[in-house]
C-alpha cells in the first residue's frame, strides 16, 4: 500500500465562507509544514477579524435561511451521506492527519471508528430531540408544553493534535441540532478541517452552515470569540485561553462549551496485574506523542511495587519505536512544532531542578533522517512529587512523572490535589477499591484497568480548571438548544 500523498509543496488552501473557497481579505498566508521532516505542506488563507465577520454574516443567512427549514429527517441524510463520504475518503484524511501534526499512520488509522462512528451516532439524535406537555396547576383550561430551538449561530476552536476527530466532535452535534457553525481550526494544522469543510457542502449541507476560516489564535480566534452575532463558543485547547474566552464572551452573554486542560492521576496498586498496567499507563502518557489533554501524566504507584514499576515503565518507554509517522512501524511520532519541542524539554530541565531523575529518555533525537523534525524520547521521570511544576502544570508531550504513595485515601488525595480534573485511572484487580478510587477522583471520567478509551455514547468532559460541558453522549446534542415553554390559554 502506498503511504504517499499527493500535496504539491506551497499549494494555496483557502478559507471556506458561504460554501466559497475564498482567499483571505487581507491577502496573508501562513505556512503549514510536516513536523517529522520541517518539510512545507501548504500555504494556508489566514483570516482575521475581517474574514470572522463575513464568515459569521453567512452563517446567520443560512441559519435564518434555508437551514431552518431542513427537517430532522432531511439534517439526518446530510448526516449520514457526509459520514460515508469521509469513510470513502478515510486513507486520505489519515495521512493529511499524519502530515500536518504528525501523528503516526497506525494511530490516525486506527480511529476510523470513532470517526464515522460520532458523525452517525449524531445523525441519529437528529430525530430524537424532543420538548414534553407539562401538566399545570393554573386556573382554566390552560395546556402547557415546552420546545427544543436551536442556539444559533455556534463559533467552534479545535486543537491540532487530533485534527479529524476533534473536528467531528465540534461539527457533528451543530449539525444535528439545526445551528451553523464558523469553524476556526488551529494554526498548527488546519489541513483536514479544510478538507472537511469541503465534504460537509458535497453532502448536501446549504452553503454558510459550516464555515472554516483558519488564522492565528490571537487574531481569527479572539475575534470569534468576542463577535456579538455567535451565540455559542465551542472551545477545546489550554485553560489560559479558556479563561480568555470566558471574558471575551460577556459581551454578548455567549453560552461556552470548554474543554481544557488536563493533569490527570493514573493509579497503579500493588494488586494490579502490572504486565497490562505498564503498557496501558505507558500509552496512557506516551501515546499520540503525549499530546491528549487528558493523558495520564501522574502516574502514581504504590509502594511495594515502585521501583519495578519504575524499571518496567523505563523499559517500554526505551523500547517504543520514534520515527515519521508515515512509517507504518513507527508507534511515536514527532510532537507538533518547535515551540512544543523546546516547552517539553523546558520542563524536564524543571523536573531535574526539583529533584526528580531521568530514568528513560529526556533528549531529543537527532538520529539520520530525523534531525529535521521535531522528536523527543518518551521519558520516565521517578522520584517525583506532587507539588513540583511536572506533576502540577500540563507539558503536552511524552513525559511521565512517577510518584509513590502508600494507601488509598492517600492515593485519592494525591489524584485530587490539581487544579484540572479532566480524565484519570486505576489499575487493580480489587474491585470494591475500583469503585472506591473512581467515586473518590473528581474528573470527568476515570478508565479502570485501561485508559483513554472512548465512545460515542459516553459522556466526555472536566471539573474545575478542566473546563464545563459535555462531549458526546446522549445529551450532547442538548448543548446546542434551548428550551421555549409555551403557554396557551383554552377559551
């Protein structure tokens, strides 16, 4: 199989508004290159406040316009076709994934069924969203029911470090609850997103429902964030720029749906079957590079088990293979850009500082054929504690702080003691202490005795500084309507 792509260097992706592909107002370009070879991909449109505004123009048009007048039904086929047209099309959005931010073919590959599986199950909450009759206690002969509207016009901020999925996880429920969208992919790789946006009007959306306008976070993203015709603003990326949002939203009252940041526990006890504890906390921390927000950076370990914890964690890490994602073989890719490189080897400098040891990784890989792009060794660092900078502030890279604890309630007060709450793990073969440890740990899931697994049905989200709001699941598409109560008088 060929894992080649065909994407002429300095080849121009513009911005697509009202279903045009158009050339951003102030004529700028951004440069999207491939983090494993720092080779250029593409030119890409960069927007800004001028290109938000007609972007938001348009979808109010089409909100107000020939969307509103979609059925459930109709918005389900639209659903349903773009759905296969991105399965037709899977092997091609692999490898732009790939490409753009690096992440390995096996892994891009391997999410095939999260990503046809989220467009169809929203495609079947298209029909299921319904208001209720409301039996009343007022005088007369008075019927009361409520209705599902929805929202309006929804600005959407995805992440690059999973361009299609993440996507889909921001266009899927907007569609199926009959708002649009301006759609404001991040700068590190906006390629998929584009090519999204593209299938969405193929599949019979109108034009203006789903609007891609790429730029610079401080630019496109704050001016969608603050424009007064957005009714909603769908955010997933750092808490520092969640907190932005949050103020930028009081100008018009925005509703927000954040999913921030995480420092998530992972918690190995001495009972836990440690072959299958070692490589699931390994690629709970080292998978998709450690860039997963709720990737479970803390592990921490009982301490009988500790040092052959720490000796089989090192172990796997060494052994992972790094490499071009477009390798098949390769199991770690190279993290996004520069920036994030030398933030991941910063902090391992702040980890040695505070006393933790390198036991596995901790350099940056210059082997032939890899000294263009950005690759780090997944890195094990033991004799950690909870209050250094490594254990309290998101790195977003392959870097595991292992810290010891001696019980439970030490190991739940351990796991609570951050400001993020966003995903968290155990692994023991103790069941009544399963269930102890996943009430006890204040995050928005916890995986027992695996890690990281998701599905369309399974609410997805975090406490405290982790952000508010829930991903996928049932009641997803709830966060894009509201409720009407009507109230009619009977003679």
């Amino acid at each position: 199989m060929s894992y080649e792509y065909n994407l002429p260097a300095g080849t121009v992706w513009n911005l697509i508004i009202d279903g045009k592909s158009v050339p951003a107002v102030a004529g700028r370009t951004f440069e999207s290159r491939n983090p494993a070879t720092g080779e250029l991909l593409a030119l890409v449109a960069e927007g800004d406040a001028q290109d938000i505004e007609l972007a938001v123009q348009a979808a109010r048009r089409a909100f107000d316009g020939p969307w509103s007048r979609f059925t459930p039904f109709q918005r389900q086929e639209c659903l349903l076709k773009l759905a296969d047209l991105v399965d037709e099309n899977f092997e091609a959005f692999s490898l732009l994934d790939t490409l753009d931010m690096g992440a390995p073919i096996s892994f891009t590959r391997g999410r095939r069924q999260r990503a046809i599986g989220m467009l169809r199950f929203y495609a079947g909450l298209c029909t299921s969203t319904n208001g209720e009759t409301l039996p009343n206690s007022l005088p007369g002969n008075v019927f009361s029911y409520t209705l599902k509207d929805p929202i309006g016009v929804v600005g959407a901020i995805t992440p690059w470090n999973a361009p299609l999925t993440s996507t889909i996880w921001k266009i899927g429920p907007v569609l199926a609850s009959g708002c649009t969208m301006v759609l404001k992919p991040a700068e590190d790789a906006p390629l998929t997103a584009l090519r999204l946006g593209e299938l969405v009007l193929e599949a019979g959306f109108p034009p203006g429902v789903v609007n891609v306008v790429p730029g610079l976070g401080a630019e496109a993203g704050a001016a969608l964030a603050s424009h007064r015709g957005v009714d909603k603003i769908a955010f997933t990326g750092s808490d520092e720029t969640g907190r932005k949002i949050i103020e930028a939203s009081k100008g018009n009252i925005k509703r927000l749906m954040l999913e921030l940041g995480g420092k998530s526990p992972d918690v190995i006890f001495a009972d836990a079957d440690l072959d299958a504890a070692v490589a699931g906390a390994g690629m709970g921390v080292f998978g998709n590079t450690g860039q997963i927000c709720s990737a479970g950076t803390r592990i921490l370990v009982e301490r009988p088990i500790y040092d052959e914890f720490v000796a089989r964690l090192s172990d796997f890490a060494a052994a992972l293979r790094v490499g071009k994602g477009i390798d098949p073989a390769t199991q770690i890719g190279p993290v996004v850009s520069a920036k994030q490189l030398n933030r991941i080897m910063n902090y391992i400098d702040i980890g040695l500082r505070e006393g933790a040891s390198i036991k596995t990784g901790g350099a940056r890989l210059d082997d032939d054929g890899l000294r263009e792009g950005h690759f780090i060794r997944p890195t094990v660092l033991a004799g950690a504690r909870n209050d250094m900078r490594i254990a309290q502030e998101e790195i977003f890279g392959p870097v595991a702080s292992v810290i010891p604890f001696d019980t439970a309630e030490e190991a739940a007060a351990l796991a609570n003691a951050t400001q993020f709450g966003l995903g968290g793990g155990v692994w023991t073969q103790n069941l009544a202490k399963a269930h102890l440890m996943a009430k006890a740990i204040r995050s928005g899931t916890v995986w027992v005795n695996c890690y990281g697994l998701l599905d369309p049905v399974i609410p997805f989200g975090g406490y405290k500084a982790s952000g508010y709001g829930r991903e996928s699941g049932l009641h997803h598409v709830e966060e894009y309507l509201q409720t009407k109560s009507v109230v009619i008088q009977n003679g």
